[in-house]
C-alpha cells in the first residue's frame, strides 16, 4: 500500500515522494542534501580530529594514516559507486509507481554489497604489506601504516554494507535516516578515539578500532531500520529473492563505472602518496594533513550533489526532463557559491589550520602550500562532481569515469610525475598539476552533460521508453 506522499508525519517514513518532489524540485534539493550534509559535517569533524589525535603521535604516525587513505577511499569508493547505481535504479524505478521493480533492486543491492565486502577484506589482508610498501612507505611509517590497516580492514565489509543501506534509502527519498545512523556512528568515533589512541596506549591501532567500532554501531542500526522494522518503502523479502541479470545490468550500467572511477582516484591518490614520497616522508604527511582540510570542501559538495542522483533518477522516471535540467542548473548555482567561499576561506586562514593538525614546522608549510594552490580548483572540480551525480540519475557512468581518467590517469598524475622528476620541478606543481585536470576535465563535463540532456529530452519526446 503506497502511503499519501503529502504526509509529512514521522508514523509514515515509508512513502512515495515523487509528487513531493515534482511539485517543488528546489525544496527537493535541500530536503534530500542538508541531512546528507549534516552527516559530512559530522564526518568532516572526524577527520579533522581523527588527523589532529594522531599528529599528536608524530610525522611517522600521521605518513601512516596517508597511506592508508587510498586504500580505505579504494573499498568504500567502490561500494559508494555500486551504491549510486542502486540509487538510481531504485529512483527511476519509484518516479514510475513500479514499487516491485524498485523493492527488487534493493535485495540485489544488498546482496551485492555482502558478496563485495567479503571479496574486498580478504584481498586486503592478504596483501596490505606490499601494497603500502609500493605506495613509499618504509621504516617506521610502514610498520605503524601496516599496523592501522591490519586493525581497520575487517571494518570495510560492514561499512560497504552501511553504504548499502544508505544508497537505498536515499534512492527512496530518505537521506534524514541514514545521515543521523551514521552520524551517530561518527561521532562514537570521534569519542572512541582519544580513549583508544591515548587512555588504552593503542596508538594508531586506536584509531583503527574505534573506526570499526562506530561501523559497527552503523551496521546495527541499519539493519535494525530496514530489517526488523521494516520502515522503508522499498520491501524485502530474501526467502523469495531470485538474481535477475537485468536488475544487475541497471545497478551496473551506473554502478561498475562509477566504482571505477571511484578505484582510478584510489590508485591516483597512491601514486601522488609516491611521488610526494620522493620529496620525504614530511611532504608525505603535509600533504595528509592538506588532504584532511580537502575534506572540509569536498564532503559537503558531495552531499549537495547526492540530491541530483534520487531526483534524475524519479524525474526521469516520471517523464520531467525540464525538471532535471531545473535542478541542475540551481545546484550548479549553489556548489560555486559554495566553492569560492570556500576557497577564500582556504587561502586566507590556511596556516592556521594546518596549526590545528602538525606542530612540526616543515609539515605545516607543504599543508599551507597545498591548501593555498589546490583551493584555485574548487570551481571547476564542482561542476565534475555535480555532472556526474546527474549522469548517473540518468543511467549513465561512463562519462564521469571519462573525466576521472583524464583529470586523474592522463593529466595530473602523468604531469606531475614528469615534472618533478624529468623537469626538475619542485613540489608545489604536484598541486598546480591537480588544478590543471580539475579545469580541463570540468569543461569536459559540461559539454557532454548538454549534450546527454538534449539526447534524453529528444527521447522523452518520441515513444515513451521502458523505465
């Protein structure tokens, strides 16, 4: 039974939203990215004092947690992949009233994320020394960066499967759910972590069981929600469930890309840790510490963009192609306000922040550098993101793994290699080099995206196509 979608009541969380939505495509905007973004800011809080904690331990503490980030962005980017083409199915197929196909692809999603999560932790273990060794870690740093991912690995397959869990949510409409599951989680993390790290004298293993402790928190309540009860509007019923070569091909026509791309700035992050690396492990770890303060920037752009996966997905479904370029347009408008204030922002209080992270002189000054330099970019890496959120509503992946490669695997990586160790250039143009690929990719984006709508628009206006 589909409850009425203009009641806006706590006792009915399990409804339709698409006339909602349909009606004030704007408010929609807000309605599904402030809870997502109140759950960065959380995460964002985090990170800045999960850095802050462990910079008290010193450099090779914090190089450790550096090289670490590209693994962990490597499991969870490629569930947070799967998880937008779950969100995107899932929302088409609710903007079209075909709840069974909808409560379908969810227990694939799920069932996907498990069989994912398993897959991922045993690579992980198996292989997290010569991995972080390939990466530049040595000595001290490897050993405490072997250490943290020997601890945290096992946590990726419940945090894949929270990934999950909040993808179809949001697919349904929900982002209010899984922001305070897993802001809650988040912030037993930021309290579990001085008591691990400092009170139970567990260093950087701290860090990495307080990190799986509040997933573990997040994995409970999910489960709890969807499973027991039962409060979404998509329904499951596993004892029946069957796997459906369609239903896979839609969750990875979106998915499979979008997780490779999520993998391809994985492997760049790895080989930025590498070239870095050949400037000493201080490089190493000032650009840990400008990476965490990226955070502050790039996590709330994301939440934004996240609203334009569920409403591409229900307007295409519904046939309203004038509302996804509506949406689009607004969001554009709102991230680049977003995106030079905080680049301002970025550049002006950029020494003091890196304060925050690292007493040692030599660390803050790559962090001031590296802040200074990369904030240029954030205009254009926001019409990226956004971009690809709205191919991927449309059923689309490809072109946002596209512009990830160019910006990642043909351009800045590529760049900054030469020219730091051909060219004799110094540290600074690895940043410059992220600016560069962020420009050309992000012009990129915009023109295939005008391009794709006008192609979609051109459909909808023919025979309707099957959802």
């Amino acid at each position: 039974m589909t409850e009425d979608p203009d009641d806006h009541s706590e006792a009915a969380p399990n409804r339709n939203r698409t006339a909602e939505f349909i009606a004030n495509p704007r408010r929609a905007v807000w309605m599904l990215s402030l809870p997502v973004m109140a759950g960065m800011g959380i995460q964002t809080l985090y990170t800045l004092t999960d850095m802050a904690f462990v910079g008290r331990l010193g450099g090779d503490a914090v190089a450790a947690l550096t090289f670490n980030l590209p693994l962990a962005f490597f499991a969870i980017g490629i569930a947070f992949g799967l998880g937008a083409g779950a969100t995107a199915v899932i929302a088409r197929h609710i903007g079209a009233d075909d709840k069974r196909a909808a409560d379908n692809a969810a227990e694939h999603a799920i069932v996907l994320g498990v069989i994912l999560g398993i897959a991922i932790v045993a690579l992980a273990l198996g292989f997290r020394v010569p991995i972080l060794a390939a990466l530049g870690a040595e000595g001290k740093a490897l050993e405490l960066a072997a250490t943290y991912f020997g601890v945290a690995a096992p946590g990726f397959l419940l945090g894949i499967v929270n990934v999950t869990c909040s993808s179809i949510l949001s697919g349904e409409g929900d982002t209010r759910t899984p922001m305070a599951i897993q802001g809650s989680g988040t912030l037993l993390n930021i309290v579990l972590d001085p008591l691990f790290i400092f009170t139970a004298d567990m260093g950087v293993r701290g860090a990495a069981a307080a990190t799986v402790a509040s997933q573990g928190l997040a994995f409970v309540a999910f489960i709890v929600y969807i499973l027991v009860r039962k409060k979404t509007y998509v329904e499951f019923n596993f004892r029946s469930f069957v796997p459906s070569m369609q239903v896979l091909k839609g969750i990875l026509r979106v998915g499979l890309p979008a997780s490779a791309s999520m993998v391809i700035m994985a492997v760049g992050g790895m080989f930025y840790n590498r070239i870095v690396s050949f400037f000493g492990t201080e490089a190493v770890a000032g650009l840990g510490v400008g990476g965490r303060m990226d955070a502050v920037y790039i996590l709330p752009m994301i939440a934004l963009s996240s609203s334009q996966v569920t409403l591409t997905g229900m307007f295409l479904g519904a046939g309203r192609i004038d509302l996804i370029r509506q949406t689009f347009r607004y969001t554009i408008f709102w991230g680049e306000v977003l995106a030079i204030g905080m680049g301002v922002s970025f550049w002006l209080l950029a020494p003091q922040l890196a304060g925050l992270f690292t007493d040692n002189p030599a660390v803050g000054d790559v962090a001031v550098q590296y802040m200074r330099t990369v904030c240029v970019g954030f205009p254009f890496i926001t019409v990226g993101i956004i971009s690809g959120r709205v191919f991927q509503g449309l059923g689309s992946g490809l072109p946002s793994l596209v512009t990830t490669t160019l910006r990642v695997l043909l351009v800045s990586v590529p760049a900054a290699w030469a020219l730091t160790r051909f060219g004799g250039y110094g540290l600074q143009t690895v940043w410059w080099c992220f600016v560069g690929s962020a420009i050309l990719s992000s012009i990129v984006a915009l023109i295939w995206i005008r391009q794709r709508l006008n192609q979609v628009e051109a459909q909808l206006s023919g025979p309707r196509v099957a959802s």
